[in-house]
C-alpha cells in the first residue's frame, strides 16, 4: 500500500526546473543527461511527461519520462532513465514512488510503460531497488538486451596485440592527438561514415552537439587524432562522476589506414581512467540487441573493455 506521505506532480518547467537539476546533482543514478538543459535541447521532439516524487514537501525521486499515445518511456530522448533517488531513499522510499507513479499513469490512461534503467557503471552507490520492484510489483518484462564494452579502472586486461601494432603504426605516420573544439572537422567525417554505411545521420546535429558542449564544457569533450593537421579520426566523450562514455566514434579513410583510432585511444582512455572509473565504449548490437556486430565488439575488446548491458523493460498498467 502506498504511503499517504507520497503523492506526485507532473513537472512544471517554470515552477520545478531549479530543483530538478539540483536533485539530478545529488541522484545516485546522476547523470548530465538528466539536467533540463540537456534533456529539453530537443524537447520539440517528444511530448514530455516527467514526474517528481513528493515525501512532504520534499522532492524524493525523479522520473524523466516522455508519452507516446498511451505509453510513456523514460525517457525517449535518452539511453536510459528510470527512477531516479538520492542516497536517502530508502527501500520503501522506492516502491512508495513507484507505486505513485504508475498510480498516477494509469489515471491518466497510460497502458504501458517502457523502463530504461541506468545501467549501473554509473551508479555511485548501489541503486537497483527499482528493478526488484518493478519486477515484483508489475511483472515486468526483459524486451531489450544491449552490450556495451566497458573497462574497469581497477582490473584492466591487456590491449590485444593487434592494437599494440595500431598504436605503433600511428606513432610512426605522426599523429597527435589532443581535446579539441574542432566539431566541423570531426562532424564531416561523422556524417559521411554513417551515411556511407547505414544511410543515416548522427542523433545530434552538429549545431546540436556545439550546443550541448558549450552548457556542459565539462562533461561533453572531443578529442581528435590529428595527421599532418588534418583530422583524420576522433570521439566525443560524455563524462559523469563514474564513466567516461564515448558517445561518437569515428575515422576517416586515412585515419583507418594509420592505427588514428588504435592512438587515440591508448591516450583517451588513460587520461579517462584518470578521474573515472569506468570508460564505456558503448553498444555494438542493433535490433533491440538481437544482432551482435562482431568486429565492432571485437576491436573495443583489443582494448581490454567487456560487456556491460544496456536493458531496455517493459510492463502494463
């Protein structure tokens, strides 16, 4: 039964926008993603319907969510979501909001609810009570399985021998890498990779990307691996407290052919580990994790990376 205390609040954008992003900084699950300054640089896209958990007057958990007809996911917009507590939320805290949430989702005429947990590399404390829950209360389901590649800062595996050469390979062709602000020379090899290969653009425009990187200067950062002053392969990293996520790889031609990405990485992922403890490369499936890109896995395991999943759930109201 749900504790009289709780009760619930569509987000108001005027009302609500301070204390929000005040309680993502203190969320366990805390993640720029999850600022309104980053989750509303698109907000035309999606029809927004995110929650705040009240206990009193106080904010107790957030739920960043977004509807589409009558199922709401948290968030469509984003990798992942979910219920988002602080380190006070207890247990009980945590199926008291639940319950208010799906409550109020059902009053409204929702039917399904798509749930993206935060995967927990990015935890900074334990925080998985939604999960048992959810699984007990709704019976919700697994739809969607991804692995990402991830390397643990304390128990590093060697680079595989076919990156050692790629380093070396680079080396001798005189690349240099540094962080940059270089997003047009970065963008254009981008735009053309994927469109040669998957005839599609990247997520975020290149106007959107400056964009993002100019309200968060320290979490979003792009280093490039330089040839003779051209670009020639890069990678956009989103940085939180516990991971450092590479959110755009990419290299050209001649990048490819020189080790670029095999330098890049050695220096990235050292200065990375630096000040988190994770570096995540990302997912190598597509079809809601049914087909595995093998020698996509491949190359990001020669750097010494394994599997992290990325879950996507689902359940009725």
């Amino acid at each position: 039964m749900t504790d009289k205390q709780f009760s619930i609040k569509q987000f108001d954008g005027v009302q609500d926008y301070a204390r929000w992003n005040d309680m993502v900084g203190q969320c366990r699950q805390g993640s720029f993603l999850f600022d309104r300054r980053y989750m509303d640089y698109h907000a035309e896209r999606f029809s927004d319907c995110s929650l705040v958990v009240m206990k009193g007057t106080r904010f107790i958990a957030l739920f960043p969510a977004s509807v589409e007809n009558s199922t709401v996911i948290s968030h469509g917009g984003l990798t992942y979501g979910g219920l988002l507590t602080t380190r006070r939320t207890t247990s009980t805290d945590v199926e008291a909001s639940l319950d208010v949430v799906n409550n109020y989702l059902a009053s409204i005429g929702i039917k399904e609810v798509v749930y993206k947990p935060v995967p927990h590399i990015y935890h900074t404390t334990p925080a998985e009570e939604d999960l048992y829950y959810l699984w007990r209360n709704v019976k919700m389901e697994l739809v969607a399985r991804q692995i990402s590649s991830t390397i643990d800062r304390d128990n590093q595996a060697r680079f595989f021998e076919i990156r050692r050469r790629g380093i070396k390979r680079a080396m001798q062709a005189g690349i240099t890498i540094e962080c940059d602000n270089d997003f047009e020379g970065f963008w254009a090899i981008l735009t053309q990779n994927l469109d040669n290969k998957y005839n599609t653009a990247p997520v975020h425009s290149l106007d959107e990307i400056k964009l993002l990187a100019e309200r968060f200067p320290h979490n979003i950062k792009l280093y490039v691996a330089r040839h003779e002053g051209r670009v020639v392969a890069g990678t956009v990293l989103y940085l939180t407290s516990m991971v450092a996520h590479a959110q755009y790889i990419t290299a050209s031609p001649e990048g490819k052919e020189i080790g670029a990405l095999d330098a890049l990485f050695e220096t990235v992922i050292k200065t990375s580990l630096n000040s988190c403890r994770y570096f995540d490369f990302g997912i190598s499936t597509e079809q809601h994790g049914l087909y595995l890109n093998e020698s996509l896995i491949y190359q990001k395991e020669g750097f010494g990376a394994r599997a992290t999943l990325y879950d996507i759930y689902q359940y009725t109201l």
